[in-house]
C-alpha cells in the first residue's frame, strides 16, 4: 500500500514536496485506537531504541554501584547536541566507571549546534567521540561491561553479551519473536534491531506502563521515566523537539526521536504508545506530525501547545531571508481515536 501524505512542503502557494510516513497509537491493552498509513511497515527505531537499550543497565545495580545520577541516566538515553553539559556529563560517567573518552567506539562527530562548532573551530580542536550524539548510550553500554567484567574493546559486536541482554529486552517491549529480529549496524556504529510501526508503538506504551513486567523492570522503566522528564535538556537539547515538548509536558510523556524519520511517544496518564515514520526518512517532518498528534490528543494546554506551535508549521526562509513558502502538517492528519469492540 502506498502511505498517506502526513507533511506538504510549500513554494509560494504551490505545492512543491511532501513526506509520505505511517502513524500508529496504541491503547494499553496493544489495540490499534488511531492508524494513518501501514503500521505493519518494518522498520528501524534507531535512536528511539535508547529507551529499552539502558534497561539491562538499570536492572543490573550498576546504578547504585557507580552513584550514577538523575541527570546522568538521562544522558545514557540522549541524542544529544554535544553542548559543554553533555560532554561533562559523559566525562562523569566515565570517570565513574574507569574509562575514558578514547574508550568509546561511536566515533567523532562535530556538534550540532553551531555556535559549539564553531567553537572547536576557532580554537584549533578537532571534535572528539564525546562529542558524538549517542556518547551518553555508549558510555551506559561501557558501565554495563565494567559492572559484569565484561570485554570492553569489543561492545558494539551484535555478539557482545551487552547486545545479546539488549536483544531480549527490546523483543519483550516489543513484544515480537526473537527469531523474526532483524538487525543493522545504527550511525553510531552500535547494533540496531527492526521492528515493525505497529510494534514500535506497543514499546513505548510498555515503557509507560510497564506491568507486564517484573518488579525490577518495572522499577526501571519508573526511574527512566523520572529521571529523562527531570532532565529534558539531556535527551536532545537546545533548539530540539524532545527537549522542548518534555519540558512543556511536565512529566505526562515521553518522546524520542529517531533517525531517517521516526518518533515515538508514550503517553503516561493515558497508558498508551505512538509511532510515527516518514518513509524518505528526512529528518524533520516527523516533529511536524509529531506536535500536531499531541496538540489533537489535547495531553497540552493551548498555552503550551502555542509554544510548540511552530513545530507544526513554520515558514521556510532563502539566504536572502525572503519567505519562499512553509512547510506544514497535512490538514488530513486528524487524530480520532477509537474504542475497540
């Protein structure tokens, strides 16, 4: 089936592009309640993953072992900009564990902002693997290795003890056989795991609510919860969705970017779980899709939702400075949920 037009992108009043994708939300008994587009559609979650890779890192009582931090547990599930506070936050964590920056295997990756960029630049730096967006995840995947005397050279072969403990938790969430997993290698060079929409969604709604779970996971999946809506600013940072969207949440969700076009969401009041994917995997328009689910779920108030607002729409300016046209959220992207017979 060819998906639905979920973001149309505007030259003056023509239409000029326009991102195809997929929108699934779940309920918590893992019924389908909205769907825009195949939800069977496989698929990587990419860094939306980081969730369900940390969990046999808070289940292990490596947490407590190292003293890690609130701020710290956020960062091992970030995809962050490479600001100074998520360097020294890293720099923390491996301090902790007795390793260091060359110990990571994600590889160096310039900043995102410009403004820290540009910093390296006029310094005569050359940007490290610290600085790279998942360093917080591998630096959790390294203080899983330490805490079990695990080899560390080696952690991002699918083979690892780590990746075959990550294996299992993620087919839980899931909830999808272990022997239907495909896997990849992610930007980051880490192991990734295929799922399709439908069960992407079904995770993130597992992660909110996690009863089907031991007590352990369940008091994991609540301290991740915690700590990512405490620290918002490590999940992303400035001038990102996941930030901006958890601080105006104020705990009542979860949400989490992933590369070529996937967001994902866990509503915690609600118990539910959405996933949403642009197939040309721009990056980009799924936070248009993504803030206009929230704002017709009405889990914001307008007044929030009017400071997220330009995340629905917003105009697209030239090098000039001249407004060329805008980039907007299809008006058919209606969110009405449903009650299952």
């Amino acid at each position: 089936m060819t998906n639905p037009i979920l973001v149309e992108v505007y030259r003056g009043e023509v239409l000029e592009s326009f991102h195809r994708g997929v929108i699934c939300i779940v309920n918590e008994n893992d019924e389908v309640v909205f769907s825009m587009g195949d939800v069977q559609q496989l698929c990587f979650p990419r860094s939306a993953m980081k969730f369900f890779q940390q969990i046999p890192l808070l289940t292990s009582g490596a947490v407590e072992h190292f003293g890690f931090t609130q701020k710290e547990i956020a960062i091992f599930c970030g995809s962050h900009n490479g600001e100074p506070e998520h360097v020294e936050t890293v720099q923390s964590i491996l301090s902790k564990i007795g390793l260091t920056a060359d110990d990571l295997l994600c590889g160096a990756q310039i900043p995102i902002l410009k403004e820290d960029a540009n910093y390296l630049i006029k310094n005569d730096l050359q940007p490290k693997r610290i600085h790279n967006t998942c360093s917080g995840k591998h630096a959790g995947f390294l203080a899983y290795c330490v805490y079990y005397n695990l080899p560390t050279h080696d952690y991002i072969n699918v083979e690892h003890p780590l990746h075959q403990a990550i294996l299992k938790v993620v087919a839980d969430f899931h909830q999808y056989p272990l022997d239907k997993i495909q896997n990849g290698i992610d930007g980051c060079s880490a192991p990734i795991f295929a799922f399709p929409v439908i069960n992407q969604a079904i995770a993130y709604k597992n992660l909110v609510y996690p009863i089907k779970f031991d007590e352990a996971t369940q008091t994991a999946c609540k301290s991740m919860v915690d700590d990512i809506t405490a620290y918002p600013e490590m999940i992303g940072g400035q001038k990102r969705y996941c930030t901006d969207l958890m601080k105006e949440a104020d705990g009542q969700l979860i949400g989490k970017m992933g590369g070529d076009g996937i967001y994902s969401i866990g509503l915690v009041n609600q118990h539910m779980g959405i996933c949403i994917k642009v197939d040309d995997g721009k990056m980009g328009p799924q936070y248009n899709v993504a803030q206009t689910v929230i704002e017709q779920l009405g889990i914001l108030s307008a007044e929030k939702n009017e400071r997220l607002r330009h995340y629905v729409a917003f105009e697209n300016k030239n090098f000039g400075g001249l407004t060329t046209g805008a980039t907007k959220a299809c008006a058919s992207v209606k969110v009405q949920i449903t009650r299952p017979h």
